[in-house]
C-alpha cells in the first residue's frame, strides 16, 4: 500500500485534490503506473493511517515501494469506490518523484483537473497536452466532451447581448461562496468602517458629503475626492479613469455637434478651431450612442443624456475640456445649448456631471459588463463545448476562465436583477444598461475592438507625439505584446504547419461556435478567418485577444471604480432630475439636488470598494496550474520574466505621474474576472 510508514520508497507520489465544491473525499484511492513501454505497476492503494487523506484543496504525499523495474513513467490510472459518507473526488493533480538509485528525482507531472468516478479507470498521459488527433485514447476524449456539454449550454439572458450560460454547473462554483457573496460583504464591510446608518435624506453641501469618507478604513477618501472640479482632472480621466477607451483624435467636428470657433478659440492658447484641428490638438469624446436608452429602475425624475465633449492639449500637454453639448441633437422643441469652461462655474460643474453620468453608464453597459465579463463568458462556454481538457489551447486559456462564470452565474445576476443595486443606483437602470450592451454589441468586433493595438488606432491615439500623456495606452501596450508573445510560444510549439490546423477538429468547432448566431454559437464577430482558424497567426490573435481581455482589459475597467464612483460629485452614476438645457446660473444647492441621496451614496461606496478589490493571483501566477508539457513550461516561464519587467519599468512611471495609475501594473493585474 502507499501508506507513510518507512518502508523503502521506490516512487514519492503527490496527490493534490481540487480546491472546489465537494471536491474532497472519503473513498478508496488507487493508482496504477505505466511506463513508457506499457509495463504496469502493482494496484497501489493510497493511504496514510491516522490521517484524513484527499481533503479539498490539500496535497497529500505518499511513498510507495515494490514497484522496481519501471522505466520512464508514461500514463497513471486513477481509480477509487464508493466508501465513506463523501465519495466524490476531484483530482487536481498527481506528480511522481522517482526514488532510486542512478534516476534524477524530476517529479513527472500529470494534471488530472477530473472527477475521478466511482468504479472505473481514469487513465492520464504525463502532462496531459496534446491536439486531438495525437490522443492516444481518442474515443474516451470524446465521450468527455459530450457529457461537457450537457453542462456548458448557451442562453440568451437579454435581447441582444453575449450568450452565457444556463445554469451554472457545479465544476465553476467558488470553492469558498462566503468570499463573493456581496451581500454578507456589503454588512461586513459596513460594520469595519462603522459607518452609521444613512438616512435617504439629500447631502447639506458638498462638503457634508465629504465627510462621510473613514480614514483608514476601507472607506478611505477615494482619489476622485481630492480634485474633482478642476479642469485638467476631468480631462486625466479620458486617459487613465475608469473608461479610457472612448477619447479619439479630432479630425472635423461631427456636424451635430454645435460647437463653433467663436466659442472655444479663447481656450485654444492663439489657434482658431480649424488650426488646433489641423496640428491635431482636439480630442474628441462621443456618446451619442446613448440617446434613447430606455430609463429603467427606479421610478424618481431622472435623465440621461447623450453627449459630445471636446478637449485641447495645451502646452502642457494636459488634455483641458472646452466644449460640452449634452444632447445628441438640436431642435428647436430641445434647446441644447454646448457649454463652455466660462459659462457660471456650477453650470459648467453640472454639465461636467452629467457628461460623467453618460459615461458612467457607457463604462458599465459596455466597457465593463459587455466587453470583459460577458464577452469572455461566451468564450468560456464555447471553449468548455469544444476543447478537451487535455488540449494545449485549452490549457493555456483555462487559467483565465477562473471564477469567470460564477462571478457572473452568482454576484453579477444579482447586481443586475431587478430592484438590485443597478436599478438602484444607475441612471438607467439595469435594463437601460443591458441595452447599452445590445446597442454596442451589434457592431463590435474581435479583431478591431477586441484587440488593443487596432482598437488604439481606430481612435487615432497610437502616436505618443500625438497624444504624449496616455497611461493606459503605456501601460496595456507592453502587456498586449507579452501577452502576444506568450501565446506565440504555445501555438508556434504545437502546430508545425497549415495541415496540423486544418485537422484539429476541436479547434475548428471551437471558431464555428465563436461566430455562429445563437442558439448555436455566440455570434461574436471579427473572429479571424471568420472562426475557420486556417494559419498560426490566426490562433495567436484570436487567444491573445481573450487572454488579453480576461486580465488587462477587466482591470482596467474595474479596479478603479471606488476611485472613480465612491464620490459621487467626482463620476456620477446616478443623476437626479433634468439636464441643463440652458445657461442660468445655478447655485451649490441645485449641484446637490441632482447628486444620489445620502443612502444611495453609501451603496455606491461599498459596492464599488468590493467590486474595486482583487480576488485572485496576479497575472501568470496561477491559482490552478494547468500547463506542464515542455513547450508550455517555456512559455510560462519567458511570460514571468517579461512580466517582472515591464512591472518595474511601469513602477518607474508612476513615479512621476500625478496622480498615479497603478491599475495596470502585472503585480496587480488578476489572471481571470473573478470580481
């Protein structure tokens, strides 16, 4: 038996049991070694008396002997049987260290990452890696992928947006649901800071509602408290906020867009409108997309706009608002006056306001919920229907889909639920938001809004001397490339040439399904070749871009958010009553009738701090190790090094930077969406 006594070990075996649901157990274990020629080993049961073996998330060790004259070890076969109160068992992995005399002690990997049923032979190849048409038991492959998709089904949960999934499967619950559970969280949190009870009674001034904020708690002043109102802040969040993927170069001025140069050539440092177009010194944000969002939620005096808001690199190459116009268009029914930094400062403060509003929800129907936690949902689903666990793509994404589904199964369905916390605290509600995605989903696509490098050139931003001061573009750059080069390693050591593409079925299933619409496949566009992968650099783009998404991309529209929200004067996402629609001057009580009340603010503040923390490891350090097979350990380990790097060289920026922007530092960068 494997028990830990003294007996003379030929082989150390490790057993690491799955850090999931019910993965622990109480049953029997065997294992069985098979070496490179097929010899088999003795029946080995495995067993440490007086201690409770196979527990979740545990690494047990068991030496065994009698099992000389093996040569290299090839293939494990696991198997156990029904005893005890809690059979089931998820088998994370298995490693065996050799221990005789002459062999090199190199622990031989097999990742299992199976539930390893009752009465019957789970048979693992050393690393578990290969294309499907190299397996060496193609049929069990298979059969394992049909009883996956009884599990990983599509759904439709809103007209119009990403698939996801039906009903979430226990193999993606979270192994601990106390850790996303936001509402245990929400009162945990509140009791820590001691914040009291606030009534729904509106805030005095703005200086009463900073004083809601607990130093050294963690409802700490948020960094968009410290200089909300000045001009260039407003323009610093283009760049580095929490939605810094709208801003484009200004090339004309759209033609519903009032503005004129009479209006704006007294903030353009001597350039008239037409010059600072031409030295391209105008930075153009357009939201008119969110003209007709349906205002869903709660049933009070609200309205969200749909806005142009034009900004100038001065001399100091900050990025300075001239001109906001609030409305998609002008009519004479709809006086929609373009609002000017010398208009009466609590107009142009309110205006400023309500440009965030629409932001706000941008970022959260699409930047946000859209375009990291639904699209890569819809990858997930697609990927766990069509890849084999033991395929090397599957195993290079896998790590990436961590909590991915559950985050969005569990949390995410109850912040969009209605009555939840968007309908409580969003202008539009979740059904206005959920439209947003629908809106903006019609026309994105992989290859161009999906992929950083392209979506920065649609804008017109790749150039530094065009727009110097970009820390997201500066930051996500070099990342995107590591990212690229990582994925190369992987796909350049597995597929040799065209005809090994063309032949990997799982792998052409899996582009069928990215583009098919639904209910067959997750009608995502811009899938290269159309989802008929046909060379390498399809592969690399398309994974590089998931990957991408899953890290960089989430982090980047979510970490920043109690920054950004938690004051709600600084980034509002919710705005009471009617925009301006003139230039009357207004005074520090109007700005306050239009903020969220005092409870409001509070739910703001505590969701977006949860919502703002990490839940997993940083980028490349994976909670679930997944890859093991030489090509695949080289690229992990070369991605580690870039990593180290390019987190030292951003340290270095954000030393001068004011304020900083730390959210896209790798040492900060979660692997998956799992918050």
């Amino acid at each position: 038996m494997g028990a830990c006594t003294s007996i003379k070990a030929d082989y150390i075996i490790y057993v690491k049991t799955g850090d999931r649901k019910g993965a622990g157990t109480d049953a029997n274990i065997y294992i069985v070694l098979i070496d490179e020629n097929g010899k088999r080993s003795r029946k080995v049961f495995l067993d440490c008396k007086w201690r409770n073996d196979f527990e979740q998330g545990r690494t047990d060790k068991f030496p065994v002997g009698d099992m000389a004259g093996l040569s290299d070890i090839e293939f494990i076969e696991l198997s156990r049987d029904t005893k005890g109160f809690g059979d089931s068992w998820f088998c994370d992995r298995v490693w065996v260290v050799p221990n005789q005399p002459n062999v090199e002690p190199v622990a031989i990997n097999f990742p299992v990452n199976r539930w390893v049923k009752a009465d019957a032979t789970l048979k693992i190849q050393k690393w578990d890696c290969c294309l499907p048409q190299n397996d060496t038991a193609p049929e069990v492959r298979k059969q394992e992928l049909l009883e996956k998709r009884m599990y990983y089904t599509l759904d439709q949960k809103s007209p119009g947006i990403p698939v996801q999934i039906k009903d979430l499967p226990s193999d993606e619950m979270f192994s601990n649901d106390y850790k996303w559970d936001i509402v245990r969280t929400k009162g945990i949190l509140l009791i820590k800071s001691k914040m009291r009870r606030l009534t729904s009674d509106a805030w005095s001034s703005l200086k009463d509602l900073g004083n809601i904020y607990k130093k050294g708690t963690n409802l700490d002043i948020p960094m968009g408290m410290y200089r909300w109102k000045e001009d260039n802040y407003f323009g610093k969040q283009r760049v580095q906020g929490v939605n810094p993927v709208v801003m484009q170069l200004c090339t004309c001025i759209p033609e519903n867009f009032k503005v004129t140069n009479e209006m704006i050539s007294p903030f353009l440092e001597g350039y008239t409108m037409d010059e600072a177009l031409a030295k391209k010194k105008l930075f153009l944000c357009d939201l008119t997309m969110l003209e007709d969002i349906p205002l869903m939620g709660i049933p009070v005096e609200k309205e969200l706009v749909s806005p142009y808001a034009l900004f100038y690199l001065n001399k100091e190459n900050d990025l300075m608002p001239v001109a906001i116009q609030l409305f998609a268009k002008t009519t004479e029914d709809c006086p929609n006056p373009v609002f000017l930094p010398s208009d009466h400062k609590y107009v142009w403060m309110l205006a400023k306001m309500y440009y965030n509003n629409a932001d706000a929800l941008y970022h959260q129907g699409s930047t946000h919920l859209g375009f990291t936690h639904l699209i890569m949902e819809s990858v997930a689903v697609a990927a766990n229907r069509t890849l084999s666990m033991s395929h090397p793509l599957y195993r290079l994404i896998a790590p990436h889909f961590l909590f991915l589904i559950a985050i969005n199964s569990r949390a995410l369905n109850k912040l969009v639920a209605p009555g939840g916390w968007v309908d409580q605290v969003m202008t539009a509600g979740a059904g206005g938001m959920l439209t947003i995605t629908a809106k903006r989903f019609a026309n994105w696509r992989l290859d161009r809004d999906g992929t950083l490098p392209e979506e920065i050139k649609m804008r017109k931003l790749d150039d530094p001397e065009v727009l110097p001061y970009y820390p997201y573009r500066d930051d996500a750059m070099p990342i995107w490339y590591c990212v690229k080069n990582y994925v190369t390693r992987v796909v350049e050591g597995h597929y040799e040439s065209e005809k090994v593409i063309a032949d990997d079925w799982e792998l052409q299933e899996f582009g069928k399904m990215l583009v098919q619409p639904y209910p067959n496949g997750c009608n995502i566009k811009g899938i290269p070749g159309d989802g008929k992968f046909e060379t390498r650099q399809h592969i690399i783009d398309t994974f590089s871009s998931f990957l991408f998404i899953s890290s960089v991309g989430h982090a980047a529209a979510n970490f920043a958010q109690y920054d950004e929200y938690a004051f709600p004067p600084n980034y509002p996402s919710f705005m009471r009553g009617k925009a301006p629609r003139n230039k009357d001057p207004v005074t520090e009580e109007d700005i306050i009738k239009h903020l969220p009340h005092k409870a409001m603010t509070l739910d703001i503040m505590v969701v977006g701090r949860i919502l703002s923390d990490r839940g997993t490891k940083a980028l490349g350090d994976f909670e679930v190790d997944y890859i093991f097979d030489p090509v695949g350990l080289a690229a992990v380990k070369q991605f580690r090094e870039e990593l180290k790097q390019i987190s030292e060289e951003n340290t270095k920026r954000n030393e001068t930077r004011n304020p900083p922007y730390a959210y896209l530092n790798p040492i900060h960068i979660p692997n998956s969406i799992s918050i």
